[in-house]
C-alpha cells in the first residue's frame, strides 16, 4: 500500500472516483464521505458516494446527501455500472470489503486504484494507496488531513467542515472518549474556524429525535435492559417486534448502548438489535478489556479496542445466552474496582 501522498498527482488530472463507506453509516462514515465528495467535486472530478444501505435521517442534512447512491435500495445495477467506469475508488472508514457487504465483492473485482482510509484495526491488504492510524479518533480528520497535507486547506469550505466536525464529534463520544486528544481539539478549532457551525451540528445529530424514539428510550431503559454486577456487563436485547412497536427508523437505537456503559462499575456494555439479517452486536468498555478481539472471536466482528460490533446468525435468545456464557469466560478481565451499587 502506497503513501496516499502519492496520490495526489493522481488527482491533477479529472479521474471518475467513487466514494464508499460500511454499511449502516454513521456520522464518521457518511460525514468522511460527503466531506470528501464535496472536496473531490472542487477539483473538477467527477465523483459519486455509493453507500452499501440506508441511514439515519439525523445525517440527511450534510450538502450532497441528495446525490448519495444507497445500494440496497435497488441501486445494485447502478452501482455496478459506476464501480465498471470508476478510476479510483475511496473507501473510508472500514478497513475489511466484508463490511460492505456484496458491494465489497464489486470493489473487489474492480480495476480502478482503491484507496483506503481508515482507523479500525487489522485493515485488509486491498488497497493500492492507504492512510490507516488506529490512533486516530476519526475517519474525517485522516481526510481533513490528507486535504491539508495536499495543500488545498482553502478549499474547506463551511459545508465540508461541518461534515468533518460531525465525524469528529460523533466518534469521540462528543469529545469525552479516551480518543479525544489534543490533536481532535486543534482539528476542530480549525474547522470552526473554516466556518463550521458546531452547536447547529450538534443540534441537528442529537437533539432532533422523534417523540417515537424517546418513547422507545424508555422502554429500553426500563424493560429490555439487563444488568450482571458480578462480571461488571450491561446490555440491551431489542427484538424487531420491539422496533416495530415504536415505528423505529434507521438510526434510532444508535447510542443505546451508551446507557448501559454509563451505569457505575461497567467495564462492558452490549446492544442486540434483532434484524432480518441476524442479530447486530453493537459493544463498548472501559479501558483495557478490548470489545474488538471478542466481536472478531465470537461474532464475525472487529472495530476498535473500546467500540465494536458483530453479527449473530441464532435468534435472539440464543445469542443472548451464548454471550452470557462468554462474559463468564471473561470474568478475570472483566473485573472492576468499582461495586455496582443498584442495578434492575
Ligand atoms: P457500532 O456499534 O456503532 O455499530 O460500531 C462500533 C464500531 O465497531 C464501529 O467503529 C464499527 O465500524 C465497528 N463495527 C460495527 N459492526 C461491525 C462488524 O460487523 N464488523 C466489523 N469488523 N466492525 C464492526
Ligand atoms: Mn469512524
């Protein structure tokens, strides 16, 4: 994999490029990608996002959703007839093709250069040209970045800083994560000072939620959340007759888990969602115990040491059992000085 510096001659000249992310994208992922987009359109190449699904409407408002091309959404010809004309094919914020599903056979077999960034551990050897830190808080500031390290700051515009800070904002937890280093800081005053408006991103990712997904909140909170003070593990179990009760969208159950890791003593929380394609495994921890070695172990998952996910193919009872069966196995590290004080 080639230094993405030695790409930028590569984009002198006006390249047909496209833009991918994971699937379900999160702010990290779709703000690095329309962030980007927006860029790569500034230097007069012609660029279009294929996103392998849907995605939360609180993201809806980044400049160039509009034009995003969701592949499940029957766009799979489309999307195979771009990927054939693609020179160059980006794909930011997932560092293995399964993560992006049957869209990632199709990124596979292509011709065009690929070009990964990327901050999730044990990337694939896919790339032609790459810029992967697992030391980096975000995907959007490796592309910040990489737009600042080819000279081209000036062309950061408010639209794009926004896209950026929000990836930022989001994958370090709203700036409270062990993540948030003093480079994170440094990144986001220069946003701002690009014209970023950080209270309205704020505003338009956490505070425009439905009565509908408040409604579910406390639900979860009061009847679908389980807690074991003994192995320090809290988690949800959200079955999809759940979802379906509170009309639950894409999106709506993103920062659940949250609650579960903020309970006083957790070293680990876990979030399952029953899904028509098998129980999504959403994990957090505290500190040293890594949730990425045992999503990758147990749940055909990775991520990071303290944020990662998984699928499970039982139902969701058998999933449910099966993890508490591999908390047991982790009780030594597991372990916490802190004592649960009250827990359901
Ligand atoms: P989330 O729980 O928010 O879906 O994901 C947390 C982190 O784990 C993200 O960085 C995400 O990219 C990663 N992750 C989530 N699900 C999977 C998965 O199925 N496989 C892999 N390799 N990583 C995942
Ligand atoms: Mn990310």
């Amino acid at each position: 994999m080639q230094d993405i510096l030695k790409l930028k001659e590569v984009l002198e000249i006006p390249q047909n490029i496209i833009i991918t992310t994971h699937h379900k994208p999160d702010a990290d992922a779709l703000g690095s990608s329309l962030g980007l987009y927006n860029y790569l359109i500034k230097k007069g190449h012609q660029v279009t996002v294929i996103t392998p699904s849907d995605y939360a409407d609180f993201l809806a408002w980044m400049k160039g959703n509009d034009k995003v091309v969701v592949f499940s959404d029957g766009n799979e010809s489309l999307s195979q007839s771009l990927v054939n004309k693609a020179d160059i094919i980006f794909c930011l914020d997932f560092s293995n093709l399964k993560r992006i599903k049957e869209l990632g056979e199709l990124v596979r077999n292509s011709s065009a250069k690929k070009v990964l960034i990327d901050h999730h551990r044990e990337p694939e050897q896919f790339a032609d040209y790459g810029y992967h830190d697992v030391g980096s808080a975000s995907t959007a500031q490796l592309v910040y970045k990489t737009i600042v390290a080819y000279g081209d700051k000036h062309l950061v515009d408010k639209d794009i800083a926004e896209c950026f800070y929000a990836g930022i904002m989001t994958d370090t937890g709203s700036f409270k994560h062990p993540n948030t280093n003093k480079e994170v800081h440094e990144i986001v005053a220069e946003l701002i000072d690009l014209g970023a408006n950080n209270s309205e991103v704020s505003r338009l990712i956490y505070d425009t939620n439905s009565l509908d997904r408040l409604k579910f909140l406390g639900f979860a909170l009061s009847q679908r959340l389980k807690v074991f003070p003994e192995y320090h593990v809290a988690y949800f179990a959200i079955s999809m007759k759940d979802l379906e009760k509170f009309k639950s969208r894409t999106g709506d159950t993103e920062g659940l888990v949250n609650y579960a890791l903020s309970i006083n003593g957790i070293t680990m929380a876990a979030l399952f969602t029953e899904s028509e394609e098998g129980v999504k495994l959403s994990l957090r921890s505290i500190g040293d115990f890594e949730v990425n070695t045992l999503a990758a172990h147990y749940f055909n998952g990775g991520g990071h040491k303290n944020a990662a996910g998984g699928i499970s193919y039982k139902s969701l009872d058998d999933t449910v059992a099966f993890f508490e069966n591999i908390i047991k196995e982790y009780s030594v590290q597991l372990k916490n000085k802190k004592p649960i004080e009250t827990y359901v």
